[in-house]
C-alpha cells in the first residue's frame, strides 16, 4: 500500500470510528406519557408506573390532582394523554364533550369509602353514626363538587340521615388525599376518606356500607387530542393487567 493510500485508509478508518462514537453518544429519545390521575391513586403510583416501566420502554410522568379539577384542564386543553378517573361521571362528560378516543374507556378499580380515624387517641369509634358524638369535633371529607370521595361520604351521610347531625363538623378538603392529611396531621378527628389513602399505621378504618353511596368505578381513558395514543391504549392495557390489578387490590381498591 503506498503512503498517500495509507493516508486515506487511516482518514476513513477514523471518520468511521467517530461517527462510531457519535452514535453511541447520542441518546435515543425517551417516549413519554402524560398521566392526569385521581387523588386517591397517589399512595400507589410509584408502585404501578415502576411495575409498568419495568415492562416497557415509555416513561409515564403523573399529575394527581381532583378528578372534577383535572377534567376540567383537560376540556380546557391540558396536554395530558391520559385520564385516570375516580369515577365515570367526568369521564362521561368529557366523552360528551368530544374530548375523549372513541372506545377508549376502560374500568380499572373500584372504590372503597371508609371511616378512619387515628391510631394514637383514646378516640374509638364502632360505627358511622358515632361522628355524631359530642368528642368528634371535626370530620374531613373532599369536597362534592370535584371529588368523587367527596360525593360518596356526603351521599353515605344524607342516606344514613346523619347529615344535619354533622353538617357543621365538616372539614372540606381540596382532594381526598388532603382529607387524609387533615387526618393525619391531627387536625381532624376524624375522616371519610378512600381505603387506597389510609396509612394503616396511623389509622384505624370502618368500612362505610356500600348501600350508602354509588358505586366509585374508577375510569380511565385515552385523550382523543394525545400524540401518544398507541403508547396510551398500551398503559389502559396494563391497567387491566394481573400485576397492575394486584396492585390496585394491595392499595384498598376492589378491582372488576
């Protein structure tokens, strides 16, 4: 090989190489998927997009918030892919509003309502009807309008006919996850809360009778306006998976 072919073997040898390197270098662009989600799934997220990115490649990035809250940035606009309800009736009304692909909905959970209060009081209580006693000074629940927790212990209370009883010891929180922290902060004697938010170390829980509120079926769906629509019926998928569905049990919920 005489010297200049020399040369220009080497000249290539090492323009592949770095082109090589450059290739290497050059991160491969993560696929992401926005996820609008219920307060009452926020104790177990980390568990189920954990489990879900363990399965695939797209990253999932939550926003929690109240389902009524949340529906709302969606007709408005919000960038999410996906909605992970605490009941149908916003997903109902999105669907209505054309918002929502067509036959994307899917019932993931269902909801418990419960009665918790604290671990650490002398405070005991047996029954729904004991909030009407006179040491239970302030009882938290999410508020009606935007939080479908919020609505099953206002109907639970209505139809027990302990709502005029206790109308004045409400506590209205934003979110039911921040009914839950009024509960745990000690602010509250007590609260009607979701099971899925109750930390069992710090409380104590009764089940409230599911004849007093509509059933909270947990809905999702996929944004009709979403870039990420395939990525986004391939999460709705897990959802209803035998993983996903364990952990949606392990967390309080019942599943379909």
């Amino acid at each position: 090989m005489r010297s200049q072919e020399r040369v220009l073997y080497a000249i290539v040898v090492a323009i592949l190489v770095a082109l090589a390197i450059s290739a290497c270098a050059t991160p491969t662009p993560e696929r992401t998927l926005h996820v609008a989600a219920a307060s009452s799934l926020a104790p177990l997220m980390d568990d189920l997009l954990n489990a879900y990115e363990h399965t695939s490649s797209v990253r999932v990035v939550p926003v929690i918030g109240s389902s009524g809250k949340l529906a709302q940035q969606i007709a408005n606009g919000a960038p999410y892919d996906v909605f992970m309800s605490a009941n149908r009736a916003y997903v109902q009304q999105l669907q209505q509003q054309g918002v929502l692909l067509p036959g994307s909905r899917v019932v993931y959970a269902s909801g418990v309502l419960v009665l918790a209060f604290p671990r650490d009081r002398s405070l005991a209580l047996d029954d729904l009807s004991d909030i009407t006693r006179e040491d239970i000074v302030r009882v938290a629940m999410a508020n009606p309008e935007v939080a479908p927790y919020g609505l099953a212990a206002q109907q639970a209370l209505q139809r027990s006919g302990l709502w005029d009883d206790v109308k004045d010891k409400l506590v209205i929180a934003e979110t039911v996850r921040q009914a839950t922290q009024f509960l745990e902060t000690g602010n509250v004697d007590a609260a009607l809360i979701a099971l899925s938010t109750v930390n069992r170390n710090k409380a104590q829980v009764i089940l409230v009778a599911p004849s007093l509120y509509d059933p909270i079926l947990q809905e999702a769906a996929v944004i009709a306006r979403s870039p990420n629509q395939a990525d986004a019926r391939a999460f709705l998928d897990f959802l209803r998976s035998p993983e996903a569905q364990a952990i949606f049990t392990q967390y309080g919920f019942r599943v379909p």
